[in-house]
C-alpha cells in the first residue's frame, strides 16, 4: 500500500512559481494571438500593445506612489496577462483611449483596492470588460469583419454568430440561423467578434499547452464546455429553427476564451475539483441561460463574474477530506 511520508525539511521544491505559471499561460495565449494579427493586423496589435503597456504601468504606479510598496509585482506576469485577456475581450477598432481606461478599471479598482495579486474577488480582465460594455455600449458592441488589416477608424462592420443567434430569438426581421457560419470557419476564425475569441483552433492550441505543463486541471473547462453542449442540445432538440445547434454554441463567442483562460483564474476559482466542477456546471448554465433569454447575446463574462463571486461559498461548503482525518463512523 502505497503511504504519504511526512518527514522534515529540507524538502524537495515542485519547481512551481507564480512566475513560471503566469508566463506559461502567455505562451498559451500566443496562438491565439497569432490569429488575431492575421485576421485583425494593426488593430489587434495597437489594443493589445496598449493594452498591456497600460495594465503594467498602472500597476507600477499604483504600487509605487499610491500604496508606498517597496516591491512591485510588475515581473511576475500578472499584469501582463490582464493586459492581453482585456485586450482579448475588445473588439480590434476599440478606441484605445477606451482601452486605457478599461486596463485601469481592471488594475486600479478589481486587482489593487482589493490588496493586489491572491486577494482581488473577481477576474480583473472581465470586470474591466463588463465595465466598459455597460459605460461605452456603441464601441463595445462594434465588431470588425475578419481581413481588414487598417487601423482603429475606416473598416467594414458585421454581425457576429451570437448576434445573428439573439436576432432569431429576437424576432428581428430576415434574421436566420442558416446565416451563420459554418463549424469549419467558426473553428477556424473566419467571423467577427473580440480580437481574441474567433478562433477556437487557436484556444483549443493553448488549453492543450497548459494541460500539458500542468499549469491548470480538466475540470473547470470541461464542465463548462459538456454543461453548454449538453443545455444548449436540449433547447435545439426542442426547437432547432429557434435555438442554434450546441456545437456553433461551443465555438462561437468568449466561450472558449473564457473557459480555458479565465474561468480557471487560480485567484477567482475554488482550490478543489469538486468544487471546480460546480463552478464550471454553474457557469455552463448560466452562459446558456443569458445567450438565449437575456438581453445581451454572450454570457459567458457575466457567468464568470457571478460564480467568482460564489467562490469563497464553493471553497466553504465543498472541502476536500482533511489528512489523518478519521470517517464518522455511522
């Protein structure tokens, strides 16, 4: 029988660290961003690139002028990775004026007045997302086509696959689910949306890479995306002129975004699998639930912000079994 040795120090280290993990994510994220170039040239690289450069000076300052630190956490890749997820979850012609504002929203309020990286309650890059759709709507809700490759002014516009779903639910006049993309160019990346979610080959590139190197588990991105398949297949089932197939539900959207880079938050997640596990069956839910009878056609950023806000509720009542603890006897 195999026995867990308990013995002094010293101890061998697991060769994890912030760090390795926050830039083990960003190389998870290239992909996708490779992507973004391709679809969306100068415009996903000027938000990005602002984006970031934003995220990581706010923080700098914040830290250094505000709350006096003596050591700031610029280099550990938090702020990076804010930057590159806001960045993600905007549309590639978001004014970048807008963009500076959303970075300080998710590094000043969400990540920082809350006592910085292991202690801010939500995703500070959704937060920031949520803010800037709910103070800028016109800009938030402006979606490029894919192949443009000017800058933030001058380029075509078009409905995105969740538009085109919240029209048909809608009722709007000649809207049809047979003008949605195909499965393969959803796959692919050939449709608008943020600069960072069109293509779900890229996502799927990056949630390999991290399973990989063991920076995050199965069990949030999985029971989110078989939650989705499985709700979203049951209202198609019921009425399939009305509702989409579940498999354009999974590669449409942040669906993909969100469940691979952001619902699995080390700060914002349980710390268990079981508890996983519901979080990511509530998310699942709650995504399909807003896309098909709310107001806004995506609901995955709001699905997350509302089960991280269930997270210390989730770490309370699902704990894993205590070591040297004892079964209670019936």
């Amino acid at each position: 029988m195999n026995k867990l040795i308990v013995s002094l120090s010293p101890h061998v280290h697991g060769g994890d660290s912030v760090k390795k993990n926050m830039y083990g994510v960003l190389i998870a994220l290239l992909p996708a961003f490779l992507v973004s170039l391709l679809f969306f040239g100068l415009g996903a690289l000027l938000v990005t690139l602002v984006s970031v450069v934003s995220c990581v000076f706010f923080e700098w300052a914040i830290c250094t002028f505000i709350m006096k630190k003596e050591t700031c956490t610029i280099t550990d890749g938090s702020a990076i990775i804010t930057g590159v997820l806001l960045a993600f979850n905007v549309p590639s012609n978001l004014p970048l004026w807008i963009v500076v504002i959303g970075a300080l929203f998710a590094i000043g309020v969400v990540k920082l007045s809350f006592g910085g990286l292991g202690c801010n309650l939500f995703n500070p890059a959704l937060a920031a997302r949520a803010f800037l759709l709910l103070s800028f709507p016109v800009q938030m809700t402006t979606w490029p086509l894919v192949g443009q490759y000017t800058a933030l002014v001058d380029v075509e516009t078009g409905a995105t696959p969740l538009g085109i779903m919240a029209g048909v639910l809608n009722g709007a006049p000649g809207a049809s689910l047979s003008q949605l993309p195909s499965a393969m160019q959803l796959f692919m990346g050939q449709c608008g949306g943020c600069l960072g979610e069109v293509s779900a080959l890229a996502l799927l590139i990056g949630l390999g890479y991290m399973l990989w190197k063991k920076i995050i588990t199965w069990h949030i991105p999985v029971s989110i995306l078989v939650t989705v398949f499985v709700f979203s297949g049951i209202m198609w089932l019921v009425n399939s002129d009305l509702y989409a197939d579940p498999l354009t539900h999974l590669l449409s959207g942040g669906l993909l975004l969100g469940a691979i880079f952001m619902a699995t938050d080390y700060v914002t997640s349980p710390m268990n699998h079981r508890g996983m596990l519901v979080y990511g069956v509530c998310i699942g839910l709650l995504t399909v639930v807003i896309r098909l009878f709310g107001a806004y056609p995506e609901g995955m950023s709001f699905a997350i912000l509302i089960m991280n806000a269930f997270t210390p509720l989730i770490n309370t009542y699902i704990k894993p079994k205590r070591f040297g603890e004892v079964a209670k006897k019936k």
